[in-house]
C-alpha cells in the first residue's frame, strides 16, 4: 500500500505518529498501524460516506468538543457474542415483570441525545458532540445506524444505538435513566437473532459482567468482512 497516495503521517499529540486523513478521499490507512492505545488517523470529517467506510475496517471516531477529529482501531475490542450474555437472576425477574416495553428505530435522536446528556461517573463532559449527534441522525436516516428504546409508563428511560456492519452491531453508546434499562435494550438486542457479534469497542466492569470478552483486532476484522 502507498500510503502517501491518501493520506501522509504527521507529528501529533507528545510526538506520536499519525496519520492525517485528506478532506476530498475517504480512505484510511491500515488498521494495523494503530498506535497501542488505538489511535490511527486525526482529520477528514464525519460524513455519511466516510463513517460507513470506517466502520467497515474496524475504526470509529472518539474526540471531545474542542479537539481535531480522531480516529480509532484498538488492537484488542470488546465484544459481545449475542447467545453468550450473562443475564442474573434479578435482571431475568426484571424482564419477567414487563415493566419496560421495547422499540427500535422510533425514538433515533431521542435517544442519542440522551446518551450525550446523561452523567457518568467516570468522565466529564462528554464525546457525542452535536456534530457527532448530527453525523449519526444523518446515517440512521440512510438506514445505517439504529437504535432500541426502553420505555416505562409512556416515557423514554433508557436505550442505546449503534452501526450496523452485515452481522455486526457497533455499540456507540447507551443511557439508563430508571435501573437496569439500557442493560434492559442489550439484552433484548442480543435476543432477537439479528447478529452474531456485538462490538461495545472498549471494556469496563459493566459490560464484562455481562459476559463480554476481549477479541484481537484481526479476529475482529475477520469478521466484519
């Protein structure tokens, strides 16, 4: 690959190499040439066309307001395989009970403002800036990206949305605003037969209960094509 046909590496952040996506090509550099913590490329922009071809390689955007445009490959992801997830029985007595009632794809910016909205405890601010909110309304109007909603009594508390890639659903992000909602959308997700993988992109507690494990980069790759 002649990588200096679409993009060309730059010195950024503490003299890191990365490499610069060009405004008018989509492409990307391999994946492999991540950083160890990810990072792959800064620039480019958020359109429908570059996202799709992104998602397809296994690289998402993660930046903060104020910051250049990133972009990411781990070498490692976090996944869910959908007939794997660990259900408790506390959270199969909370499904029993029927107190929440599920959509999908009714309530798409609803519920990703939501997710930019809600606190948590382990960050300040948060990610899903409104350009990102904007690029992500635009794919889900392009059938791309979906969502699934939690309600309770008539009122949205909860829910989660993501790309889907063939069999694989890449989870951006999710919020809880009543207990046990969002894992309420994941495991109704992962019930209903539509993937083989679910891709949370990075581990934490939360998610590793539910019985996710971590999936070498390549792996990941491998089945996304």
């Amino acid at each position: 690959m002649n990588r200096s046909v679409f993009h060309r590496p730059v010195l950024f952040l503490h003299l890191r190499m990365i490499f610069q996506l060009l405004q008018n090509d989509i492409r990307f550099p391999n994946p492999a040439l991540a950083e160890e913590d990810g990072l792959l490329a800064v620039g480019g922009d958020l359109s429908a066309e570059r996202l799709m071809e992104a998602y397809a390689k296994g690289i998402f955007p993660w930046f903060s307001e104020g910051d250049p445009l990133l972009w990411y490959a781990p070498h490692e992801r976090c996944v869910i395989y959908p007939h794997s997830i660990k259900i408790s029985k506390s959270m199969k007595q909370v499904l029993r009970s029927n107190r929440f009632t599920i959509t999908t794809n009714t309530a798409f910016a609803d519920v990703i403002k939501n997710c930019a909205n809600t606190p948590r405890h382990d960050q300040d601010g948060t990610w899903i800036t409104n350009e990102m909110q904007e690029a992500y309304i635009n794919l889900h109007s392009k059938g791309v990206a979906h969502s699934v909603e939690v309600w309770s009594d008539g009122l949205l508390v909860g829910g989660l949305y993501g790309i889907t890639v063939g069999k694989v659903f890449c989870g951006e992000s999710m919020f809880s605003l009543q207990s046990n909602a969002s894992k309420t959308a994941l495991i109704w997700l992962c019930q209903q037969g539509f993937y083989e993988l679910i891709d949370c992109q990075l581990p934490n507690e939360h998610l590793l209960s539910l019985g996710a494990v971590m999936l070498d980069s390549e792996s990941y790759r491998n089945i996304l094509h």
